[in-house]
C-alpha cells in the first residue's frame, strides 16, 4: 500500500498517495489546474508551463504536471501573479502560431483556443515573432504545418515511445527546432505509417489528415457518378459523443439516415466485409494449422501495422495473413460483385469509405489496391471528416429517424461491429474457427479474456475437433505498434509461440484511429470499445458464418472462402520497405 | 635527478599557440645549444600563466622574470643578455607598474597555485608539489563520511553559478545503496566569458583528477566521467594523457594503494551547445541524447546517468578538495567570508589592462579586483558597468564596484557570482548593443524544449532589435521586463530563468541608454 | 565505409556523439552525410530520428558540407564588446560570403558560435582547430591571405 499524505489545495484539504502529482491532488479537491502540453494519456513534457502553481513558503513556481505532491504542502493555482503569468506565457505561444482559428481544422477543438479564451488573454499584446515555414502536404493521410505547432512534445511521445515508429524528431534548437520529419524530408518519405496517433493527441491542428471532404462532395454532386459508402465498425460507436448524445449510444440507424441525406446512392457497411474477412482468414487460419503452414498467423486489417511490419519486420511477411483489409476486400467487391449484380458500368462507381483511421487513405492509394481493374476504393473520410460534413450539410443529427443499410452489402453480425475493439477481430475469429473446426456453434460466444486495454492478451484455447480429439490454439492481441514491436521480436526469436496474432496499429483499436475525433483518450477508447461490445451483444447474428449476405456472396459470385476467385480478388501481397524513406524495396510474397 | 641553474617556463595555451609559442621554443633550444646552455638551463611547458594579451610569455625561475610578447627575434637577445650576462632584458618584461598593480605572486592560490608552474603533461610535478598527497590521507586514513564531512564544514560552495553547498550535495548520494554510483565533472564551461576550468584543466590537470578521486571515494562511486566541451581540445587531450598517467602510477585503477578501492575515470565530449552546462542537460548529452533539461525530481544525486545516482560538480569546486582534505576545513575556511568560504577565479575582460584569469578571496570587491589584479581600467577610461557571471549575469553600475564580491552579498542586491566572469565596460559602451548581444547568445543557445524560454527569448530579442533600430518605445522597455519575469517563473531550467538578470539590470541601471535610442 | 571508426566504440547510445565527431572530422567535406547517419544508425541501434535530433541539436556538427576551412567567429558578449561584428562584415567582404555559406572553390565556410573560452583575447575565431584571437580588421587579411597561399 502506497503511502498517503495530506496536503492543501487553495486551502482545501486532500489527502492522496504518495508520488501523485499536483495536477492530480488538485483535481481530488474538484479543481482543474489549466494544462496545455500535459495529456494524461502521455508522460508529461513540461514543455509549456502553462500549469505552473505557488507553493506557500518556497520560491518561484513549479509545475503542477510533473511535480509531485509532499505531505503538508500548500498549493496555489489561483493568484494575481499566477493568472498574469499563464496570459503572458499564452501570448507569448500565440506571437509564435499561425491564428487562423476561422479556418483551422482544429477550430472548436483546439486546446490553445479554449486556453486563450478562458484566459482572456490579448493576442496583439506581444510582438508577432512567427517566420512561415512551408507545409508538408505530400503524404497521402497526414499534413503536417509547421505554423501552428507549439512544440508540445505530444506527437513525439506518440510516434517515438508509444508507436515506436520515429517518423518526428527535432531539426535544430530553440526557436529555430522544428518537430518534423529526419532530415526534413515530408512525411510521404518517412518511416511514417500513418497511423495517426500524433494528429489525435495534437492540441492545436498541426497535424491533421489530408482532407478528401472536397473530392466527396464533387463526386456526390456530380450526376454521372454513382457513389457507394460503407462505413467502419467504429464509427458508429463515435459519433453519438460528437453530437451531443449518450456518448454509450451506438449510432447505426442515423449513421445510415445521414449518409442519405448527404446524397450517397447506396448505403452499405464495412461489417458486411467484416464478416466476409472472417470467413477467408478464419480459413486461412485452418489451413494453415491443418497443413503445416507458416504460423503464427498475423492479423492484415490495420494498414498502419501493414506498413509498420512491411519496414521493421519483413521477415515476418509470410505470417501475415494474405487476406485485405475489410476496407480493400468491400472496395474490390463493389466494383466487381455489385457491379455486376446491378449492371452499373463500374468506371462510374465511386467508392467511398468512412474510417477512423488515416492509413486507411494511403492504403487505398497503394498501388496493388486494383483489383477490380480501378482503383477499388477511390476515397477515404476520417470520422472527423464525416462529422464536419454531416455539420456542413446541416444535418440535424441528433434526431434523425432511425434507418437501414441497403442490401447486398449492407448486412453484418455482431462479430463485425467488435472488430473496432481491440480484441474484436480475434474473437469474431474464434467464434467462425470453433464453429467450423467442432461442427457445433459456441454455446458462449463472448470471450472475455481477449477484451480490455491491456497493451498484449493472451490466451490458450482448446478447440473440440469434429472428427474427434481436440486443437490446442494459443492466440494473442496486441494493439498500439509499441506494443506490436515487442510481440513481434519475441515471435522472430522464437521467445513466444502463437497460432494467431491480431494487431491493431493504434491503442485501443479503431476506435482509438488516427481519424477519431481529436484528443480520444484512452479512456474514450475502452468506452468506445464496450460500446462495441454491448451493441454485439444486442444482435441476433454474432458469428460471421451467419450473415446471409456473406453467404450469398459466396454463392453467386466467389464460390467459396479461400476459392481462385476469392484468391484473386480478396487477398493481397506485401513488399519490404525502406526504413529511411517507406519506399518498397522488394515484394516478400507474390500475388496469388 | 638533473640539477639545473635556471628553469625557463613557457606559457603554452590558445594565445600563445596561436603567435607561434612552438617556433620561438624551438628558436630557444637553438640559441641555447648554441651557447652550450643546454645542460644548465632547462625549458619547461607549462600551461597558461592567466594573462592575456600579451602574446607568448615565458617565466624564468629562481629569479620569477617574466617576459611578455616574445617574438622569434628576440630569442637571441634574451639568451646573450639574461643567461650569459645575467641583465634583464627590460623592454620585454611585464610592464613593470601593471605589475605591480596586477600583484602577480598574491598568495592564496588554491585553485590556480600550480598553473603556471609546473609541466601539466608531467604527473611527477604535480607529485613533486605535493600533489596526490590528499588523495593517498583521504583513501588510506580517512572514512568517506569524514570526507564529506569534512568538505561540509570547509563552506566549500560550488563554482559553476549556483553556489550549492557542495559537502551537502554529495552528502544526499553517499549513503544511497546502489550498485553503481558515479561522479561527472562539468567541464562544459559555455558561460560566455568563462574560460577559468579550461586553464584549470591545460594547466594542472591532475589537481582536477585528484579531487574527483576523492569525490568518489567520498561518495562510493566507483566510475567517474569528465563531460568536456567538444571544443576544448587542448583540455581533452591534456586530460587523457593525465589519467593514463596516473593509471600507470596506480594512483587510479584498480585496488590504489592496497585500499581496495577501484576507480576509473572517463572522459565524455559535447558537440557545442551551452545548456550542457545545466548538469540534468549535460547528463542528457553523455547518454548520447539531445541536452534537453531533465525534470527534478528526481534529482541527479539520486536517479542520474543511466538512473545511476550521479554527482554532478564543476571543475573548480572539485579543484579545491585536494586543499581542503591536506589542510582541513579549519585552513580553508580562513579564506573567504561568512559563508561564503576559499577563493573564486575570475576570468576578467573587457575594458582592463591586464584580462585574464585571477583567483581572490571570496568576498573580494570589484574594484579591487579591477585596480589591483587587472591592472586598472585601460587607457585610464571611466568605469561605467560590468557584466558579471557571464550572459547570465547582471549588468552592474559603478554604485556596486564596493559591495564584497560573494554569493551572499550579491543576492542583497538582485546580482550573482556566476561563473565567475568579469567583462568590464568603459563609459563608451552602448548598453542597449550589450543586452542586444546577451539576448542574441541565449535565443541561440535555447534549447528549445520549454516554450516560455524558446518563445521569450525570441520576444526578447525582437524587442531589444527594436532599440537598435530606434523603434523601441518605453512600453517596450516593461514589456521586457514582465516577459524575462514570465521566464523566470515558468521556464523549465536556469537558462530560461536568467533572462530576468540582464535584462532588468540592463534597463534598471542604465535606462539613459535605451532612452536615448528612443526616437 | 565507417568500420574503422566503429571498431573504435562499442555499439552503444552513448558514443553517438563522439562517432559523429570522429565521422564528420575525417569527411573531407566536415559534414555528417544522410548515409553515415543510416549506417550509425544500424551500428548502435537507434533510430534514424534520434541521431538527426541530436545532429542538429549540437552546433559542432552539420549536415551539409562544408568547406576545407571552417571559420566559426564568436558572437557572444565579450567578443561583440571587442567589436566582432565589424570583423563579420570585413570576413563576408573578404571572402565575398553569407553566414553559414561556403565559397565556390569550396574553401571556407563561414559561422558564427558560441563562446568559444578565449575571451581573454577578444574578439576570437577559430578556422578549425586553431584559435586566432585579438582580431583586427588586418589581421583578416592576412590569414585569410595565409591559408590561400598554403592551399596553392
């Protein structure tokens, strides 16, 4: 047990564990110290001194972020000196930032914003001091300007501790220290994966995604194109927080009625491809365990991850399962299975996605991505887009009447919607194998050992085989590439043996993406997660191998899972990429 | 051992590198051989004599001549007139009035008392001297808690600026249990007009050695780094050459002098940034990492260099242990004031006659140190402000030039000791130029990881601009003043948290010069 | 192609600073390439980022090349009370040269630094490894003029 000590916060008493911080003790007392820099989810940087408190009988100030409380000390947050100091340190931020708040992607969201306004502080007090710098806009998920950064740290902590991928650093010192790229190269030529941890955490719209809202709406308003959505798991665990709803409330029905009303020709879900995943890596999987083929198998649903394993573990390619994305494998269908069906000419498809994620955008811009003979799928909105187009078009959508997806491609199961969970995919997984592998149908399909936010599960299984004798299956979950990179080493060296590894780039899994609304937190995260869960349980349908749409799929056009068909247009090769500059070297297995 | 009637000691350092030391020595040994001198006159290298200016000097002993600005073509003259005729030659001797004013042989060295003297790439001087003597007293006869105890109870404060107790700094990492301990020696002297640990280091080398030595006995570390600055060339390779020698005296190494006590020392180099000087900075660096500043807790003494507990000390406070564990606390508290004990090495420039290194009693006031050991204002001009402790410094007005020169004293009225570096300004001197210059070397050596320190210096700096260009205006002059003050009180290290020093001291005590710029 | 310099240092973080030296010092163009930093990277382990933050942190190092002498001038108070800025403006005349640019001929560069601890003998400049100090418009001159000539 940790030690307690009592101390004072503006003369309130409280009394909190040793070795918590100030800002923590503060916050027992029901007072929030202001922060810029700090984020709970993030070691502090105590880059801006913005939470700066007095402590009675020591001199100066210290930082409520990163200063431990002491027993019997006597903190001040509210002081003349305190407040004239947090607006001058302000202004001074502001003398250095691009103000364009009208405009910025961040506006209404921005972290500085809110500081200034609740500060009250004059942004033309203090001479401007900002030299322009250009804007990195060549990668296809993530701009990045240099104009508004503050310099917080946050991004940094993000892409070199927690994702492990070291696409930010520092060029120079002081006010010349720029964050971006090594050797300033950009981010299209950087070991960047896109995962876009760094434009969730950024307080003030540095970095953000490369906006495709423009394109969606030219495509939309043009009468020769027919547009097809589809929609990932997550973001109908997200958008209720956005509007003003029970932030537990899992949207589908408006989701679907506000993609209408912005004009979508047809309304289809990525559960649908979701559960056709299911199907082709689940047999995959057995495949692979029935004959002697390369385990473990690792999940291919996260294209940050994709690109992550393309650059540090190549030699992991053949692991990976060759199944698409739910993403890629809708978008290849669309302008195959649905064109077809429906005769529409698929040059005048446009296929849209809504994601939480921003690699998602450079995953429909890879090269293989074609395998409709167009590019399967031609844009990707984050969650944050959709939103600021649902507010664009006046969308009231609090109160929009409940509606449903289209058919053909619009049906799922519960053991899709979990794929926006860390753990989900895995677990849809399990319930197909179990069923496919006993014969019998899981008497409990909840497998709780796999969910939650634990950085890496694990778990042992054993499968009751039909033709008698059972399967031992070890699986394990890891999500948040830092996570990943640890895993991943102790497999290449044999330290740890699995069956099957799910990977989910970001913490928390999609409903922790790049594309989620700005400043998710962890918290926000599992929430979001045990929407997912709650909403799975709901359903009627949990087990993939039931959506009668898979099935019909499979039967009018792909024959069966893991067929020549299905081969050719759901599956994928990978390549092995520069670790300097992202570029594929060479390709690590072939295309089927 | 060779007995020799006269020793010609030569000041080798950057300055007299740079007029070509190495050519009149060997012009020297010529002329010597020459006359057939060679057996009776010896010619030692020693390191800087602690003056400047005078191009390359050479000290002969036992008569303590000093010749100054000696060029190759008076090599003849000196070796006919002086060694063969026993007259001085009077033109190149250390103008005699400075001289006397500038009271070269003051006693009381204790930091400096072998610079100058003796061969620093030769241990067996500094043995011969007396060195190692208190290094051989504190392992064979002293536990290391008398050590500390005892560097407590000489008042012993440390010289790189902040002026901690250094006896009670080492007392918190003493009796931590850890498997490794370390001390690191800040050798990253950045303070622009700081050069004093670098001829510490040139000139007497194994006197930083052999108190580091006892630093680690005293705090049970059993590894020991000298982070240097990557500029410091003549200091890397004097020190590198010193530890291999006392290496193979097996003064360091493993079991010195059958204690059992193992120790080794090595050296670590920055690559040119000021803020390595902030020693959570400075460990940052020796990872191999950018020297950003550390948050404290936890400190150093406790979680360091690789979360080993780490003793951070600069070099002329460890310069002054081998004194105080020989003599003993008693002796060197003699020296000094109040609280405020020993000696303090100023590196002196500017306006003066003699600049240069000289090493006062603690509470020595600046116009002493001015009239007597620099030799006085140069061309007589009137004194109008120093800037002292180097860029983060205060700018002081002749109404400071009596206050005692200690850290205490100076605190009375807003100033500081620093590191030590005294630039003397005549009544020529534009202040606004001055803090135009100070502003400019912090925004350059800003690290960058604070935004209050980053942002405000750059403030700063387009503020005081304005002044230069005639733009500034009185608002601007308060302006300064409330943003160094945001520094100060939310800047995450010192070097943020000094701006307030030049800056108001420059506006408070010479507010004329702004004014005047005022259009 | 830096295997000489690495046999020197075990592969660890904490002799990235003295590798970066020992590299940029025998580059006949006092630079630290993108590809010394890549194979630095592979040799100690870490990341490409980290060694780019740090080469840019410290002003000792570039990364870009530079010329056979670089001319590092101090800025700092002592050296600017001696009067180096008038010594900038008659080496940028001298040498027909902008801070931090290198001749055509590709024989000097031009920087300013730090406080370099020779103020004893401000204003100072340091053209590689050798301090000059007392500077006077002149003197320029005629060390520029010196080093010209020993080039030829």
């Amino acid at each position: 047990m940790a030690k307690m000590i009592k101390l004072w916060v503006d003369n309130i008493e409280v009394e909190v564990q040793e070795g918590t911080t100030i800002l923590d003790a503060a916050k027992e007392t029901g007072k929030k110290i202001p922060t810029l820099c700090y984020h709970k989810d993030l070691a502090p940087s105590s880059n801006c001194g913005v939470c700066v408190v007095e402590i009675e009988g020591t001199k100066g100030t210290k930082r409520a972020c990163s200063t431990p409380a002491w027993a019997g000390m006597k903190v001040i947050t509210n002081s003349k000196k305190l407040r004239e100091l947090r607006k001058t340190l302000v202004e001074m931020m502001l003398a250095d930032h691009d103000v364009v708040c009208p405009t910025c992607e961040q506006n209404n969201k921005c972290e500085l914003q809110d500081l200034a306004y609740l500060l009250g502080v004059d942004d033309k007090r203090i001479p401007k001091v900002l030299q322009k710098k250009p804007l990195d806009l060549k990668s296809f998920s993530i701009v990045r300007d240099p104009n508004k950064c503050i310099s917080c740290g946050r991004c940094l902590t993000v892409c070199q501790d927690i994702q492990t991928v070291h696409a930010l650093t520092i060029n120079g010192r002081g006010f010349e220290g720029t964050i971006t790229t090594p050797f300033d190269k950009g981010m299209a030529d950087s070991p960047c994966v896109n995962c876009g941890q760094c434009t969730v955490y950024c307080p003030v719209g540095a970095l953000h995604e490369k906006s495709d809202i423009d394109n969606v709406w030219d495509q939309l308003l043009d009468k020769d194109k027919y547009v097809v959505v589809q929609e990932a798991p997550a973001i109908r665990a997200t958008l209720g927080e956005e509007f003003g709803m029970d932030p537990e409330e899992v949207t589908v029905g408006k989701m679907y009625a506000a993609l209408r009303r912005l004009g979508f020709d047809r309304i289809f879900d990525t559960n649908f491809s979701a559960d056709l995943t299911i199907m082709e890596e689940g047999t995959e999987l057995i495949n692979r365990i029935k004959n002697g083929g390369k385990l473990p198998l690792i999940t291919s649903c996260s294209p940050g991850w994709i690109k992550f394993s393309e650059t540090y573990f190549p030699n992991l390619a053949e692991n990976i399962s060759t199944c698409k994305s739910p993403q890629q494998m809708f978008g290849t269908l669309v302008k195959t299975y649905f064109a077809e069906k429906e005769g529409i000419d698929p040059a005048k498809i446009c296929s849209v996605s809504i994601m939480p994620c921003t690699a998602k955008k450079f995953e429909a811009n890879r090269p293989e991505m074609r395998d409709s003979g167009y590019q399967d799928v031609d844009y990707v909105i984050t969650t944050r887009e959709f939103i600021k187009m649902i507010k664009e078009a006046g969308i009231d959508f609090k109160n929009l009447p409940e509606e449903k997806a289209d058919d053909i491609m619009g049906k799922y199961t519960g053991a899709a919607t979990i794929f926006g969970a860390t753990g989900g995919v895995m677990e849809a997984a399990v319930r197909t194998a179990v069923a496919i592998l006993s014969g019998e149908e899981m008497a409990d399909v909840n497998i709780t050992a796999l969910r939650g936010m634990e950085g890496i599960k694990e778990a042992s299984l054993t499968i009751p085989l039909k033709e008698g004798g059972e399967l031992p299956v070890n699986v394990a979950v890891v999500h948040g590439l830092g996570n990943a990179r640890k895993l991943m080493e102790k497999v290449e060296s044999g330290e740890k043996q699995y069956h099957f590894i799910e990977v989910m780039a970001c913490p928390g899994g999609c409903v922790g993406g790049g594309g989620q609304p700005y400043n998710s937190t962890i918290a926000d995260r599992a929430r979001r997660g045990q929407s997912l869960y709650k909403e799975d349980a709901k359903l009627t349908l949990r087990c993939s191998h039931h959506n009668d749409e898979v099935i019909k799929c499979y039967e009018d056009f792909l024959d069966a899972p893991n067929s020549h068909k299905a081969h050719k247009l759901l599956h994928t090769n990978y390549f092995e990429r520069c670790k300097i500059t992202g570029d594929t070297i060479k390709e690590t297995t072939s295309k089927h | 051992m060779k007995f020799y009637r006269s020793h010609i000691l030569i000041g080798i350092d950057n300055t007299s590198l740079e007029a070509g030391v190495k050519e009149i020595e060997a012009a020297l040994r010529t002329e010597l051989d020459k006359n057939n001198l060679s057996d009776e006159i010896n010619i030692l290298e020693t390191g800087s004599f602690g003056y400047f200016g005078t191009g390359v000097s050479m000290m002969v002993y036992p008569e303590q001549t000093t010749y100054v600005d000696v060029k190759v073509e008076d090599i003849p003259e000196i070796v006919e007139e002086h060694f063969l005729k026993g007259r001085k030659v009077s033109r190149l001797i250390l103008n005699t009035n400075l001289l006397k004013k500038y009271n070269f042989n003051y006693k009381r060295r204790i930091v400096l008392d072998n610079s100058g003297k003796i061969d620093p790439e030769n241990i067996e001087e500094y043995i011969g001297l007396g060195g190692y003597e208190a290094w051989e007293k504190a392992l064979i006869n002293l536990k290391p808690e008398e050590i500390v105890n005892e560097v407590k109870a000489s008042g012993l404060r440390g010289r790189g600026g902040a002026g901690f107790p250094t006896g009670l700094k080492w007392s918190f990492t003493a009796p931590i249990k850890a498997e490794q301990k370390l001390v690191v020696i800040n050798a990253d002297e950045g303070e622009p007009g700081t050069f004093k640990d670098r001829l510490i280091m040139e000139g007497d080398p194994h006197k930083l050695l052999e108190g580091l030595m006892i630093a680690c006995y005293a705090v049970g570390a059993t590894k020991a780094y000298i982070y240097i600055r990557g500029e410091y060339k003549l200091c890397i390779e004097r020190l590198e050459k010193a530890i291999a020698q006392a290496k193979e005296y097996g003064i360091l190494g493993e079991n010195i002098f059958n204690s059992g006590f193992d120790l080794d020392i090595m050296i670590k180099i920055g690559a040119g940034a000021y803020i390595c000087g902030e020693e959570t900075a400075l460990i940052e660096s020796m990872e191999g990492n950018r020297g950003e500043p550390r948050s404290k807790p936890p400190f150093p003494g406790v979680k360091g260099a690789w979360e080993l507990p780490t003793v951070v000390n600069n070099v002329e406070t460890i310069a002054n242990v081998p004194a105080i564990i020989k003599n003993g606390a008693a002796w060197f508290t003699e020296h000094g004031v109040e609280g405020c004990t020993g000696t303090k090495v100023y590196t002196m420039m500017g306006d003066v006659n003699l600049p240069g290194l000289c090493e006062v009693d603690m509470g020595t006031p600046l116009r002493t140190i001015i009239d007597q050991y620099s030799g006085g204002m140069k061309d007589d001009r009137k004194f109008k402000g120093a800037l002292v402790g180097g860029a983060a410094g205060v700018f002081l007005s002749d109404k400071l030039l009596d206050v005692k020169m200690d850290y205490n004293s100076l605190e009375e009225y807003a100033a500081v000791l620093g590191s030590g570096a005294i630039l003397v300004m005549n009544d020529d001197v534009d202040m606004v130029e001055m803090l135009w210059s100070v502003i400019r070397f912090f925004r350059h050596e800003a690290c960058g990881k604070c935004s209050p320190c980053t942002k405000g210096n750059e403030v700063l700096y387009t503020l005081v601009s304005k002044f230069r260009n005639g733009e500034g205006c009185e608002e601007d002059l308060d302006q300064m003043i409330e943003i160094s003050q945001a520094m100060l009180d939310a800047s995450f290290c010192p070097l943020g948290q000094s701006l307030i020093m030049p800056v108001k001291s420059a506006i408070e005590n010479f507010r004329e010069d702004f004014l005047m710029k005022i259009k | 192609m830096y295997k000489q310099i690495f046999n020197k240092y075990s592969p660890e973080k904490e002799n990235l600073i003295y590798i970066l030296h020992e590299i940029q010092d025998n580059h006949p163009q006092q630079y630290i390439s993108e590809d010394a930093v890549t194979e630095v990277s592979e040799y100690i382990n870490v990341p490409r980022a980290h060694i780019y933050g740090v080469l840019t942190f410290y002003t000792m190092f570039s990364t870009k090349p530079r010329g056979k002498n670089i001319i590092r001038l101090c800025e700092s108070p002592p050296c600017f009370l001696k009067g180096s800025e008038n010594i900038l403006k008659k080496l940028r005349e001298t040498l027909d040269l902008g801070l931090n640019k290198t001749t055509k001929d590709g024989m000097f560069t031009l920087e300013l630094c730090a406080c370099l601890g020779v103020c004893g003998n401000a204003p100072v400049m340091m053209i590689n490894e050798d301090v000059y100090g007392n500077l006077t418009e002149d003197k320029i001159d005629t060390i520029i003029n010196k080093i010209k000539g020993e080039a030829k």
